[in-house]
C-alpha cells in the first residue's frame, strides 16, 4: 500500500516545458548556437542537464548558461500552469493522509514563484529542490523522513525520475505530460506509466492505495469500443493531432463509446470534446482491430469505428488535454508525417476513394 508519495515537479505537476525550453534556446543564441525546436528539445534533453548543455554548448562554462538561462527564465515563467489533475491528485493524496515531498531539479526560487502562482504550495511535507541529481538525494531523503520503501513511490516525467526511483528502491510511476517521450519513459522500465495524474488518481482510488489490483477482476476485460472521425474542412483538407499515449503519433481525434450512446452520436460529442469541431455529413468507412498497438502507452484492445465527416465554415479547433498539436494537411502532407498505425490503415483506405477537386469522399 502507498502511503508516501513523491513528486517531480517540472512536467509532472506544473507545466514548464514552455519557459524551459525558450530559456535553453535563449543560452544558445548567447552561445552562438542553433535554437532547437521543441520536438529536438524534448528529444535530447535529460538530467542531469550538465551533459546536456556539454554536449551542445561545452565551450561555455556552466555558471555562465545558468545566468543566462535563469534571467530568461524569470522573464517567461509566467506561463508556468499547473497540470490537470494535478491539484485533484493532491486533495486525493491529503485526504488519504499520505506523506506528500518534491524531489525537483527547478531552483527553489522558481520553485517558490511557481507553486504560489498555481496554488500549489500548501500540500508538501517537504521541498527537495535546486538537486541536480536526484539519484545522490533520493536515499537520504528516505532516510532523513523515516520513509519505508516499500510503501512510497516516485511520480516523474523523465528516465531520470524512474532511475531515481529504482536507486532508493521504491515504485515508481511515468506520467506522458512532461519531457520525455512514450518510448524514452519505456526504455527506463517504470512500474506504471500513465497518460496524466487523474489515471494515477483513479487508480489509487480504485486499487485502495496500491498501485495495481490486489486481487484479479472478476470477469476477463473486453474490448473497447472507440469512435474515430478523419475531418475535412472546406479546402479538402483533412485533420491530424499529435498525442503522447501514442508514442506522439499523429493520428484523428475519437475515443470511447458510451453506454446506449449510438456511435455516431459519440463521434460528434468525441470531435466536440477534443477539437472544438461541430462536424456535419458522418460516413462509416472501417472497422479495425487494434491489439495491443504497441504505439499505445499501456495493453489495450480496442475495436476502431473510423469515419468521416466535415467541418463545415470557418471553424476554430480548440484542442483539449487529449492532443498536444494539431494541423490541417493535403493527403499526402498527412501520409509523410509519423502516423499510429490505425490512422495510416484508415488514411490509405480513404484516399483511394477521395476526389480532391469536388471534395468528395466515397466509403470502402
């Protein structure tokens, strides 16, 4: 049972990633060097962040990029929002009467600004920050709280965190919402990887504090039954997001079935939620089996009900906490991107039916 939780904090309870990144891209251009765009960012940054600003800045000392980075970094922590969920995961974890502590590379100035500004600053036991490497803290941190190891776990948003973790011996759990990627998270083998701390916290609530269920359900699981709608706008282009529970593959907006609701009504509710869109002219075009997508952040089978529709007039998509990006692409702007590959099944099938020049899609 846990009863003593640690979190990171950039990525994991507050997003930072934003300011960070335009403060590192801030010490290039001081330096002299490239800016990296945030997909490159995310992709080679890591802790402790020494070797990374030696691999792309070495002939700058250190003490110099952190004046850099740390004066650019005031000047944009403003945009610093605490996550979803993150607060829930908090009352949660008070009214449980667990131990709650911050174990957090962020400098204890910053981290000061940012938990007043999200009102996050109530709820730790404990600050652990400014440790520029968590793995030399983490056992006397245990130590120093009396924490037993078999009953606090680690919340993080980087390969750092889970090694962190498995350097003082307790569990660990990978949240999607911060630095690092699906696959940089699975190389580094957390005991649970979830899309975002409201997974975490239903989870909690549902196992009675443990991290996976005590006794086996009753029944087998089934397979899920998701909506997923390919979108076109009036210039026949067509809508892709980007997620991270796939692997930050592109794919179309869609998600779950719910009980006695007809699937096309749930298309019209999914692409509402999670774009903004009210779509008209809904076609069936396939059905597919999805097994254990090894895209996907966790063992599911789903059965995919793929359709099409429009997005009639000069509509504004407005992305929820499902999609990090979006954008609108020909056919063959869509096909070269990194695609999940359900989505790539569905846009190949549809494309053989489509006429660009009256903008008319036929079912396969």
């Amino acid at each position: 049972m846990i009863r003593n939780v640690i979190f990171d904090w950039s990525g994991t309870l507050v997003d930072d990633l934003p300011a960070v990144w335009e403060a590192s891209n801030h010490v290039f251009r001081q330096a002299g060097v490239e800016p990296l765009t945030l997909a490159q960012f995310r992709a080679e940054f890591g802790l402790p962040y020494r070797g990374f600003y030696e691999k792309f800045v070495p002939h700058v000392p250190l003490e110099q990029l952190e004046v850099w980075f740390h004066a650019r970094f005031l000047e944009c922590q403003d945009s610093v929002v605490a996550l979803p969920h993150a607060r829930a995961l908090l009352e949660f974890c008070r009214q449980q009467e667990l131990r709650v502590f911050i174990l957090s590379t962020v400098h204890p100035r910053h981290w000061e600004s940012q938990a007043h500004a999200t009102g996050l600053q109530g709820f730790f036991e404990r600050i652990y920050a400014g440790v520029a490497d968590k793995r030399t803290r983490i056992a006397e941190l245990l130590a120093e709280n009396q924490l037993a190891p078999h009953a606090t776990v680690f919340v993080g948003d980087m390969q750092h965190d889970i090694e962190t973790a498995k350097q003082g011996g307790i569990h660990s759990v990978a949240v999607l919402t911060g630095y690092n990627s699906l696959g940089q998270l699975r190389l580094a083998e957390p005991d649970l990887i979830v899309e975002h701390l409201g997974e975490l916290l239903s989870l909690l609530e549902r196992n009675r504090l443990f991290l996976h269920p005590v006794q086996p359900a009753p029944t087998p699981p089934r397979p899920v039954s998701t909506v997923g709608g390919l979108a076109f706008n009036d210039d026949g282009q067509l809508l892709l997001v980007r997620t991270n529970k796939w692997s930050d593959l592109w794919g179309i907006p869609g998600g779950k079935i719910e009980w006695g609701e007809p699937s096309e009504t749930a298309l019209r509710r999914e692409m509402q939620e999670e774009t903004g869109l009210a779509v008209t002219d809904v076609e069936f075009v396939m059905v597919q089996d999805a097994i254990n997508p090894p895209e996907f952040y966790k063992p599911a089978h789903f059965l995919l009900l793929n359709y099409t529709c429009r997005a009639r007039g000069r509509q504004s998509v407005r992305l929820n906490s499902e999609a990090q990006e979006f954008r609108w692409l020909s056919f063959a702007e869509a096909l070269a991107l990194p695609l999940n590959g359900p989505t790539r099944v569905l846009l190949e099938g549809v494309r053989r039916n489509f006429d660009p020049e009256f903008a008319v899609i036929a079912v396969v």
